[in-house]
C-alpha cells in the first residue's frame, strides 16, 4: 500500500480543502468512480470561492471525465459545483 495514499470518505460531498492543490485532479477523478460505483447520481465538490482556481480545475477535470453527464455550479457564491453523474439504465 502506498503510504502517501489517503482513504476519502465516499459521501454524496466532498469538501476538497484537505487536499494539496496538486492533488485535486486525481482526487476529483478518483472520488468520481467511487461514487459512481457505489450508485450516486448527483454529488458536489466543495472548492471554495477564492479567485476561482480550484473551481477552474475541478471543472477541467468534469469537462473531460466520462462518468460527468453534467455539472453547475451549486450556488451564487461558486464555492461548490454540484456533479451529475451518468447513470445505466
């Protein structure tokens, strides 16, 4: 097991603020399987509202990932973009 490894909590939130800004796109993308995996249809990311940097990358990251059939953000303020996940019938 890779000891730099971190367990996320699969929920339908997860708050990014723990996490180095390096990390974000792999945790973004990881958390995303996950939750997908495990049946959720809609989940949000918390980024913060700042100058709007990690909100960019989180939305980078949603642009291209296949299980993303759409995402907005979750209020006026854009901390947080809410995710919705592709889902078989």
């Amino acid at each position: 097991m890779d000891d730099d490894a971190v367990e996320i909590p699969i929920e339908d939130v997860l708050d990014l603020h723990p996490f180095r800004p390096n990390e974000i796109r792999d945790v973004v993308a990881e958390y995303l399987r996950e939750a997908h995996a495990r049946g959720f249809r809609e989940v949000r990311l918390i980024h913060g509202r700042g100058i709007g940097v990690q909100r960019a990358n989180v939305q980078a990251v949603l642009s291209a990932h296949e299980l993303v059939l759409s995402y907005y953000d979750a209020d006026a303020h854009r901390g947080a973009t809410v995710v919705v996940l592709r889902h078989e019938a």
